[in-house]
C-alpha cells in the first residue's frame, strides 16, 4: 500500500494582501505576516498556534496557509492545497505518469523552471495540476 501523503497547507490568492489579511484576522484570528518581494509578497497565515521551533501547527489535524498576489491567469483565481512529501522528484514523476502535469517553480529572475523552488526554511516546493484540471503544489518539508 502506497504511504499517504498529508495536506500540509493551503494556498489562496489576494488582490489586496492588507484588506485580505484584515479580513481573516477579524473573522477567524488568524495571525498574518507580509512577505517582501524577495518573497514573492507572499503572505503566511497562521492559523493555530504553532511550535515556534518547527512552524507546524501544535494541534492535530490543523494546517496554515498563505496567500499570494492574484494574476491573470486563471490558476491564480482558486484556492490550492500543499501536499507533504518525503521525496519530492519521485512526486513529480508519480504526478506525470498518472497523468497530471507538472507546472513548475518561480525562478529568481521571475520565470518558470521544472525544477523545485527552495523556499528557505520551508523547503523544496513546485506547483502541478491534477487530471481533472485542479491546480496544487507539491513540498518536501525541510527535515522530511
């Protein structure tokens, strides 16, 4: 039997990351944090408290997210979810010949590599799409 891989975070897009993140906060609590543009002005949302050490949720069954700048390409327009991996060049092989697709990273220069994108402190990430056309994001945490 094939090991399950977990969901491990989810991932939404913004237009406007303050009324975004003001939005969830006073709704649900949740604590955000602005990423610069070294960062892609991605957002991180926590919500539940974490291990300070890991950045892990300290609950069972809880993840955190993150969100990033909408664009005009329709993938940007759905939420996604991030499955955990122990391996993620397997993952992507396993994605192809099931066949789904792999979409790639963002490269530093700003364009699109096959190759895993090293977040720091987080891990090695890529995005891919499902047979049915649902776009979602592959990471072999850092530890894993």
């Amino acid at each position: 039997m094939k090991k399950m891989n977990p969901v491990v975070h989810f991932e939404m897009g913004y237009q406007d990351k303050q009324r975004m993140a003001d939005f969830y906060t006073n709704v649900f609590g949740w604590q955000t944090q602005m990423m610069g543009p070294e960062m892609g002005n991605y957002v991180t949302a926590m919500t539940s408290e974490s291990d300070e050490k890991t950045g892990r949720p300290k609950t069972p069954g809880t993840i955190n997210g993150g969100f990033y700048q909408k664009t005009e390409n329709p993938l940007s327009q759905a939420p996604s979810i991030v499955i955990g991996v122990d391996d993620i060049r397997t993952a992507m092989k396993d994605v192809e010949s099931s066949g789904g697709k792999i979409l790639g990273a963002m490269t530093e220069s700003g364009g699109h590599s096959n190759d895993p994108q090293d977040i720091p402190g987080v891990g090695l990430w890529i995005s891919a799409m499902d047979t049915e056309g649902n776009r979602f994001s592959i990471l072999q945490p850092k530890g894993m």
